[in-house]
C-alpha cells in the first residue's frame, strides 16, 4: 500500500494531499512498440504467460481475458484449440518496490536561494534550484513540512509470434508510476494503454494518457 510519513511543523496542506494522492487523476503511460504485424483478417491466438511464475492463476487468467477482449475488438479471434493457433501472445506484468519521494511545503519569508534556477550558495558551495529541498530554507518564524511518499513503477510486457515459424511479430512494452501498487488498478490500464492506437508504428515511442474512472 502507498506509504505516507509527515515530518515537520505543520500538516500539509489538503490541496497537496489531494496531489499526492493521485485522486480523480489521469493514468499516464510510456509505451514502445515494434511491430511488424500483418492486418487482422480473423487470425487466431492464444495468450500465454512470458513469466512462469505467473502462468496457471486465476490471476494471469483474469489479465489474459481482458488482452484477448482487446485483440478480439481489433479482429483477431480466439483459438478454440490453442495447440492449432495462428498467433502465439506472451504477456508477462509486474510492479516494483517503490522508491520514496519527498514533497515539502512551507509558510514564512521565501528563501531567495531556493528560487530562480540552479546555482551555488555562497561560502557553503551548496547546490540549489527548483525542487531541491533545503533545510535553511525557512528562519525564525517559517514554518515547514515534509510529506514522503513511495512511488511505484509498474509494466506490461506483450509478443506477438506467428506460431508456424516462431517469427516475432510484435514486442510492446507499457510503462507507469504510480502511488499505487496493486495490479489490479495498474495492469488493466497498462492493457488499455497498450491497446491505445494498436499496433502503432513500428519503433515508435509514446505517451498516453487515459481519463480517470469514472465513479457511479
């Protein structure tokens, strides 16, 4: 789950929570995609895991479902036997640890070294500019607070191969961070992601930017 540790004089203001906390918030993704895919004149396929650690759930099953939904849409049909599919697809998914961000807000006298680009401060030959956070940056009657959080980095990996001869046909990589870690939220927006303007370009790189559920 997200991780939040207050430090400092004051609690952070409600707007920055709202921020850190992704609520309401767009899902962006970088997604890379080679291709080299024939048009979808009802080829079949099967969807099988590219991590063995993840074949044979419930879990990789549920995720193959909604990767053959979109195929499916895009006019490639399901193989009643996968033995005898035109199409073999590999998808493999995973989140990391997370790594801490730190975010500080504060009230007082504005710090003129913490403003206006990088640079050095005077004798102490310290580094300074835009987001660095600084310790003196407040004096007697400032106050500061410092939110850490951990931001999550989550992926999906999809190949496509011609089953006759093993021929790679496409190899598609989806990429997001996010203040959550559960797959449940990451891998289905990952999956539409990747299926955002699929199979794109051969070698293209690109972002995408899905709206925010919307709540019932």
């Amino acid at each position: 789950m997200t991780r939040f540790k207050k430090i400092g004089l004051l609690a952070a203001p409600a707007l920055a929570l709202a921020a850190l906390s992704g609520c309401a918030t767009s899902f962006k993704a970088d997604v890379a995609r080679f291709q080299q895919l024939p048009a979808p004149a009802g080829q079949s396929f099967t969807i099988v895991a590219d991590d063995p650690r993840l074949a044979g759930g419930l879990e990789f099953s549920h995720y193959a479902d909604l990767v053959g939904q979109r195929l499916t849409q895009t006019g490639y049909v399901a193989a009643g036997d996968p033995a005898r599919a035109d199409l073999i697809v590999r998808v493999a998914y995973g989140v990391d640890n997370g790594r801490e961000k730190v975010r500080s807000t504060g009230f007082g006298a504005p710090d003129p070294f913490f403003y206006g680009g990088w640079g050095w401060r005077g004798r102490w030959g310290r580094p300074w500019g835009y987001g660095f956070y600084d310790p003196w940056l407040f004096g007697p009657g400032g106050y500061n607070d410092v939110t850490s959080y951990t931001v999550y980095t989550g992926d999906l990996s999809m190949k496509i191969d011609r089953a006759a001869d093993n021929r790679r046909l496409f190899e598609g990589k989806a990429q997001a961070q996010s203040l959550s870690n559960k797959l449940t939220y990451l891998v289905p927006n990952l999956i539409d992601a990747m299926f955002t303007g699929f199979p794109g370009q051969n070698g293209e790189n690109v972002k995408i930017t899905l709206p925010p559920e919307k709540k019932g």
